[in-house]
C-alpha cells in the first residue's frame, strides 16, 4: 500500500475496452446514461460565453414591479429569461435573445460620469436602475437563492433521508450549483472580460475549476482565467522568464484597472510572486470571490478532466460532494491556504478509489488517452494532455455499487491508507497532478494533517459499520448515516489506539446523540465554503 494517488493507470487491472458500442445493447441498464450531460466541455463553455454576452446585471431598487420592469426592458428586444437574487441589494439577471438588445439598452441609459468613460473604453453591462417617480406599492419579487443551505436546514435534511444513498443524493442537490449561480458565474467573467478587453483586445476570461468542473458548491470561489492567445501567441514560449514578467505586468495592469474602474470588484490584491500569479477580488454585486490568473491552460484541461469524470456516472458528484463536506465539516480543508488537503486534491482521491472498483466505476485517464483521437491531441508546456474529449464514446461503468458502500469503502480505503509506507524524505502524501506528471498537488500536506484525515476516516467507517447493526428508526430525528458522520468528533484521538478508539468513538456518539435530542443542530460544524 502506498500513499501514492495517480489518476493514470492502476496497476495490475487487465486494459478494457472501453469504447462504447456503436448500437449500446442493453445490457447493463442503470438508468442514468439519459440524464448525464453529454455536451464536450468547450461546447458547453462555448455556449455559455455566448449566452452571457447576451446578458446584462442590474442593481434595481428594492422595491420594483417585476412586469413593468420586464415591458421597459423588452422595448430593446426580446427576453429569453431572468432572475433576481439578492446580495447586499436586490439584482438582476436579464438574458435577452440577440446581442443587439444589449447595445440598444446601454445607448438608452444615462452614463452618469462621462469623464470615465473617456478614459475607460468599456461600456459595462453592469447597470443602476433608478426610478423616478418611486411608487411601485409592491415588491412581490422571487429571488433565486446564491446561498448553501443552513446547516440545520441541511441536517434536517439528511435525517429524514430514507437511505444513506438518499442522504448523498439530497446533499448533493443542496449544495450542487444551481442553473442561476452557473449564469451569474459566466455573466461575471463576461463583465471582467468587457473591462480586461479595454486593453486586451480579444481576449476571452473563462472559468474553470470547480465553477465549471461539475464539482461546485454554492459559496465556491470563481477562478477565472485571461486567456490572451486569441490576441497574440504568448504560450509559445510562456516558460522563459521574460514571459513570466510579462504575465506578471499584464496582470498587474488588469488588477490595477480593476481597483479603479472595475464596478463593483472591491479588496483587489495582487499576488504576482506565488508559482502561478493572480489577482484576487472580490465582485459584490455577484457576491462571489474570483481569483483571476493567465497562464494557467493546465488547470483550463484539469477542470475538463473532471468535468468528464463527473458526467460519466451519477455516483461521482454525489460522493465527492459528500466527501467535501465531511472534509470541511472536520476543517480537514479550508478556506485559508495552509498544510490542509484542498478540495481538488480530495476529489482527486475520490476518483483514484472509484478507478479501483471492482468493475471500475471511472476509466483510469490512461485508457481515456486511448480514446482520443487526433482531434484530441492536445500539448500544453511540452505536457501531453491529450485525452478524449467526445463523452459520448466513452463505455458507462457496469459496477452497480450503491453510494452507501461507496462511502464506506472509501472511509475504509483510506482509513488504511499508507499505513506500511515510510518515506521520510519525501511529501507526506503524493497526488500526481495528472498533466505535469512530475509535480505533487498535495505537496502542501503536512503530515499530521495527513495523520488527521486518516484517523477521521477510520472513525468515520467505523461509525457506519456500527449504526448498521442498529440503526435509528428513520422518523427517530436522531443523527444516522451521513449526518453521523459529518458531526465533529472530539480531539485527542491521535493518542489512543485502535480499540480503544472505537470504543470511545461509540460513547462519543452515544454523548452527541444524547446532546442532538435537546439541541439537534447545535455542534454542528459550519460547513460553507466560506
Ligand atoms: P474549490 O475549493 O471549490 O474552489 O475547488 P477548485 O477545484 O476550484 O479549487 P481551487 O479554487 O483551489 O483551484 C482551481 C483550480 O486550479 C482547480 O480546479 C485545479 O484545476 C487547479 N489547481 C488547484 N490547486 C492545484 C494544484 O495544487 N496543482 C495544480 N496543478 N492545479 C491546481
Ligand atoms: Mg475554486
């Protein structure tokens, strides 16, 4: 056993064949092959970008009649949808059918300070809406909701689940992002991008990682990456230093701009000197917080990586969800960078132990290499990133394993995880980046925050084989499954030793139990992103 994770092959499994038949049979029928998105991730992107375009964000009074609204807006032209949410005021998001909706509208609105715009030459789509004769008497607006759910609302949830695969699915649709969060996520890198364009002509900011990865919680920062190779060919030879400096002042331009003249971007810092430099700010009128960087294509194709793993089988969000959240309910991850285990690392871990099944539930990205064709063919940096990219010529999994084993399993895997291994000279734990082969994503790992996350895990499987001798009625309102798991445990675990660790696991679960009857929410954890 060692405490290697690598997403390439596994060791000793037979290569299938895991080209989907031309006529799929049907034999294994699961029932969610109709479901998956089967969309390319740049057709997805693509279609997305070109949607947002066509959309505007409004700062509307709070109190505003939804029709006449709607009927002012639609004398520039029809619209397709919107949506109001709230963030620090009321907002909307209005998409309209054709571009040119959107060109009639700024023509017809008022530039309140005409001195900036000269020296600025964007015109945003972030508008004001100002009434003047206020007397709308009622603001019986719906708005869509940008927020995870509370944790008791989610721990409610979870208790009256009829299964722990019921509990995985329902946190899954809890925190999974919504139809909204996604356009307003594309709507602000579309916003950023009309500013980055004043001087950057042609440029394009794309989100990725989790914002687009399949993977997104509500509450997760926007990443967003400058993407200038439509304008010029920097990536030729980005790795020289002079290219580096140059990535660095581009940067430093964009969030020099973005301080000043970017509406509503607010706490704009500059980090030019980590491995991989960005500027980080914070967009208030979509509440969320970007983290905008350039030379990053790698992570572009890492987001598509795990956009595929997470289409290909209904189990993998919905495990990975559940994993993040147990993670963060145990501040085994964090929002501060430090020793701690990221959540791409965790999802990482996650996908490596679904290759490992037995069938597997995910190809190893070897075989998804295999798959490509010349299409595909894809060198970043001298790095082969080369896999295929048609979802749809890839086999569906023929493992039928719930989520309930699932999630033991994986608390049982890595519960054991690297148990016989001493490397004293190296990383405590090895998660492959699956593109630069060379280089460790969890470098950041320390040992004992390794040490943390197994024992967490170990307790955890343990939790779960206990409650299947008996197990609460489902009506009990008590803590069971998942929600047993995701409550915090006590500390000084480290020192005790297995047996005595499982027993005092049960009187501590005994002792929560009892605590939850009076107050069923109240230890636990804070498991928002942010
Ligand atoms: P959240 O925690 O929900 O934000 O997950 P995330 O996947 O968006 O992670 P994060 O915002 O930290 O990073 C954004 C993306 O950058 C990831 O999805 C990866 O593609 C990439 N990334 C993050 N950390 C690393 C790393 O250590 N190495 C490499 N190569 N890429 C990374
Ligand atoms: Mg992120």
């Amino acid at each position: 056993q060692r405490h290697i994770v690598r997403l390439l092959s596994c060791p000793g499994t037979v290569a299938e064949d895991l080209r989907r038949d031309e006529q799929p049979s049907g034999s294994v029928e699961t029932g969610f092959e109709d479901k998956i998105p089967r969309k390319r991730f740049s057709e997805m992107q693509n279609e997305r970008r070109e949607q947002a375009q066509r959309t505007v964000l409004i700062h509307c009074p709070e109190k505003i009649s939804e029709n006449k609204f709607l009927k002012y807006l639609s004398q520039h032209g029809p619209i397709n949808n919107h949506f109001f949410y709230e963030s620090f005021g009321l907002y909307a998001v209005v998409e309209f059918c054709r571009k040119e909706s959107v060109g009639s509208l700024q023509n017809g609105t008022q530039t309140p300070n005409m001195a900036m715009e000269t020296a600025i030459p964007f015109r945003s789509r972030f508008l004001s809406l100002k009434l003047k004769n206020q007397t709308s008497k009622q603001s019986c607006i719906q708005s869509s909701n940008q927020l995870p759910p509370s944790n008791r609302k989610l721990f409610e949830l979870l208790c009256y689940a009829e299964s722990i695969d019921d509990q995985l699915n329902t946190l899954l649709k809890e925190f999974q992002l919504t139809e909204e969060n996604t356009k307003l996520r594309y709507l602000t890198c579309s916003l950023i991008e009309d500013i980055a364009a004043a001087y950057f002509p042609d440029c394009v900011v794309r989100p990725f990682g989790s914002s687009v990865n399949t993977f997104g919680k509500l509450g997760c920062d926007l990443d967003m990456f400058l993407d200038l190779d439509e304008t010029r060919n920097l990536s030729t030879h980005k790795t020289s230093g002079n290219f580096l400096m140059e990535f660095q002042k581009i940067l430093s331009v964009i969030g020099e701009c973005l301080d000043h003249f970017g509406p509503g971007c607010v706490g704009v810092q500059k980090i030019l000197n980590a491995r991989c430099p960005l500027v980080r700010f914070s967009h208030q009128a979509s509440g969320f917080q970007c983290d905008l960087t350039t030379n990053n294509k790698i992570a572009l194709t890492s987001s598509e990586l795990l956009y595929i793993y997470g289409a290909l089988d209904s189990r993998v969000r919905a495990l990975v969800f559940g994993i993040r959240c147990w993670a963060r309910a145990h501040s085994l991850t964090s929002s501060i960078p430090g020793a701690w285990i990221t959540n791409f690392s965790l999802t990482m871990m996650v996908i490596f132990f679904l290759q490992r099944r037995s069938p597997p539930i995910l190809p190893t990205l070897d075989s998804l290499k295999t798959l490509a064709d010349a299409e595909d063919k894809c060198i970043i940096e001298g790095n082969n990133c080369t896999f295929v990219h048609d979802l749809n010529r890839i086999k569906p999994s023929g493992n039928t394993e719930t989520l309930e084993l699932l999630l033991k399993e994986f608390f049982e895997y890595f519960g054991n995880f690297g148990r016989e291994q001493n490397k004293p000279d190296s990383s405590p734990l090895y998660i492959q980046n699956p593109f630069e082969t060379s280089l460790n994503i969890s470098k950041n790992v320390s040992q004992s925050q390794l040490q943390k996350f197994v024992d967490l895990a170990q307790e955890s499987a343990w939790i779960l084989q206990q409650e299947d001798a008996h197990r609460p009625s489902v009506s009990s309102n008590q803590p069971w499954g998942l929600a047993a798991v995701l409550l915090p445990s006590v500390p000084n675990r480290g020192s005790l030793t297995k047996k005595k660790r499982k027993r005092s696991a049960n009187e501590r679960v005994k002792n929560l139990l009892e605590s939850l009857k009076s107050n069923r929410t109240a230890n636990f954890t804070e498991t928002n992103e942010k």
